[in-house]
C-alpha cells in the first residue's frame, strides 16, 4: 500500500505470505464494484466541473466506507456458512442498487442511493452481532453495532425522505458520525488480531478493479473513436496503468505487508485503519479519476488540446495519487526527505502538465504522464537494488 519505501527492501514481485486468502465469496462479492467504478468513473468524461468532482467523491466515499467495514469483518470472522453469504449476497444487492442510481445521484435518484446504503448498514449489523456473545475479552460490546451499523442504517434511510440539499449534509453528517466512533475506539472495538496477509491482499485486489477500470474506459473510447490517433493514445494510456500497476504491486503492496507484521495488534488495526482506510481511498479515487481523463483523453484524441475538467481528472489524478502515497510512506514513519526525493517530482510533473495542458495535444499529455511513471518505477526498481546491494554487503 504504497511506493518507494525507506527500511526493509521487499523482493520484487513477492506476494504477501502467511495466513489465508480472500475465498470465491469475497471475489464474487467484488464484482459489484466493477459495476459501481464503472458508473463513477463515467460521471468524468467530458469536461467535468468542480460540481462533478465533487459529486464523485461524495458518491465514491460511502460504498468504499462499506467495503473496508465488510472487508473487516471477514478478515476477523472467518465463516463461511449459509448466514455470511446470504448477508453477503443482500449486500451485493444494496450497493447494485446504489450503482444503478449514480448517474442520477445529484437528483431524482439520490433517496434510491440512500436506501441501497442503509441496507448495506443493515447487512454489516448482522455480521458484526455475533462478536457481541463471544466468551471472554474478544466480546464486542453491543452498542458499538447497535450505534455503528443500526442507528447508521435507520438515520440512512431516513434522509431518502430529506429534501435536497438538507439530503447531502444529512449524508455527510452521517459519514463523518461513523469516522468518529471509528476513530475513538482505537481498536478496542476489534475482538483479535487482523489477518494483515490478507488485509494487504483484500486492498490490492480493490486497486486490481479500478485499474480494470481504466483499461475498460481506454477500449471502449477507442471503440467510439477508430482512428490510429486514438489508438496511439490508448496504448500511450495503457503502459501509464501498467506502470503504476508494477510499481504498486512490487513495493508498495509487499512493503505494507512487511509493516503490518513488524506491528503489535493495536498498531496493526491503526495501520489498518489509516492506510487501508482512509489514505486508499484516495489512492483508488484518483485512479478512477484517471479513468474518466484517459476516456476523454482517447475520444478527444483529433482535438487540439484537452477541455480543461479531463486534464484535472487525468494530471490532476496523476498527482493526487502520488501524493496519496506519499500521505502512506509518511504514515510508515519514513522521513519526510526520504519521501521528497520522489513525491515532489511524482505530484510535481503532473502539475506542471496541468499548467501547460492548455497548449498540449492530448498524446503529448498522456505520453509525459506515462513516462513520469516509468521514471518513478525506474527509480524504485534502483532503489531496490542499492538496498539489496547494501544488505548483501552487510551480511
């Protein structure tokens, strides 16, 4: 859950070890998401305004909330018996139903959202309820679901009935409620350690989705669009997912593994909380974000430059998601000028694309931000080496 790392050097290419794996429910349980990203993404084709960045994370924040408290509960109650996959299978249901009123969210369709949310609230109650008769010190107290996932649900579905805009901060009231209590429990409201292996494994599978996403948003503009131009620009979009794909899966997904098991359990659920909870859903925004520029970027690819809202989802993406990861390393305790060398040219040459993209063709913005990938992986793959270098010299 990361990039270039300070400390332990993680092999390229190691998968986290250790513990268990996501099972065919929590993979088919995933593919509501590919649906919902898909939806989310769409809201920023085009020329999005600020109105539209806005909506889409507002829309993006509550079912990924509900996907890292789902994600939770399997991690720490294994079961895999006929109860879980029916609450599993309603949830599916409720967030399907949330995907299906995105397009029109801001409007007609935001009381549909609303409920789809709160049967979600009703779903995550039932899984956490049985913690509460468990013997002993890993007994969660009842009113932590009663209040987290009940009183959450019913107050969700009360505001279908709020009229806008009263809705949306009824909306946003409630989520900030649920970061709160979250927030003040510290971890005391977790019965026992998390599976890190497969915590690490349950996000990198997350960013596997809307990095699928992205390659979906590059094949369909490019179906709309069949010109060699087009094409150009696809490819040129491709290899920038594919660089950030090898560079987060070869360091920073192994490096979040190596610090969840170097963490005693009150620091591995903090861990949890911060990186896998809060920070990733940035990471993951800005790739969607990403998405809707690339779309663009490819339909648009006869144009003379880029509307100015697909150069902010595309370089602006670019540069939240290296500052995501810089909010991570930062998290990890790594010094801050150990996460300046790349961070600032990493958020820094996105900008500079954002300033000048108004003269840029649109191949021209999405070749610089694909090789300021490549040099970012380029430069963690010496690093690497250096460090392996180092260690064998000590040793």
């Amino acid at each position: 859950m990361g990039t270039p790392q300070a400390g332990t050097a993680p092999q390229a290419g190691a998968q986290p070890h250790g513990g268990r794996h996501a099972d065919w429910l929590e993979l088919f349980f995933d593919l509501v998401f590919v649906a919902l990203a898909a939806q989310l993404s769409h809201q920023l084709h085009g020329d999005p305004g600020l109105r539209d960045f806005a909506v889409f994370l507002a829309l993006y924040f509550p079912p990924w909330w509900l996907w890292i408290n789902i994600t939770v509960s399997a991690n720490l109650f294994v079961d895999t018996g006929p109860r879980r996959r029916l609450l599993m299978l309603c949830a599916m249901l409720c967030l399907a139903v949330m995907a299906a009123a995105v397009p029109g969210a801001g409007g007609d369709r935001s009381s549909v959202y609303a409920l789809g949310y709160a049967g979600t609230r009703l779903v995550l109650l039932g899984l956490w309820w049985p913690s509460t008769r468990l013997p002993g010190p890993g007994r969660v107290p009842r009113w932590r679901p009663l209040s987290y996932c009940l009183a959450s649900g019913l107050l969700w579905a009360v505001s279908a009935a709020v009229p806008a805009p009263w809705q949306y901060v009824m909306w946003a009231v409630l989520i900030a409620g649920e970061m709160a209590l979250l927030l003040t429990s510290r971890g005391g409201g977790v019965p026992h350690r998390l599976d890190t292996g497969h915590l690490v494994e349950r996000v990198g599978l997350f960013v596997i989705i809307v990095l699928g996403e992205s390659v979906i948003a590059l094949v369909t503009s490019a179906d709309h669009v069949w010109t060699l131009r087009a094409g150009s620009v696809g490819v040129l979009g491709f290899v920038l997912l594919a660089a950030l794909w090898w560079s987060y899966f070869d360091f920073g997904a192994t490096s979040a593994e190596l610090m969840f098991e170097a963490a005693d359990d009150r620091e591995s659920y903090l861990l949890a909380r911060d990186v896998g909870g809060f920070l990733h859903f940035f990471v993951t925004a800005s790739v969607l974000s990403m998405a809707g520029g690339l779309a663009t970027a490819v339909e648009d690819s006869g144009h003379a430059r880029l509307p100015a809202g697909a150069l902010w989802a595309l370089a602006g993406g670019l540069a939240a998601y290296h500052a995501a990861h810089a909010c991570i390393a930062l998290r990890y305790r790594r010094s801050p000028a150990s996460v300046a060398v790349w961070a600032v040219p990493g958020v820094g040459v996105p900008l500079l694309v954002l300033w000048g993209g108004g003269h840029l063709a649109p191949w021209l913005v999405v070749l610089l931000l694909a090789g300021e990938a490549i040099l970012h992986l380029l430069y963690a793959r010496m690093l690497l080496r250096r460090r392996t270098s180092a260690a064998a010299r000590t040793s």
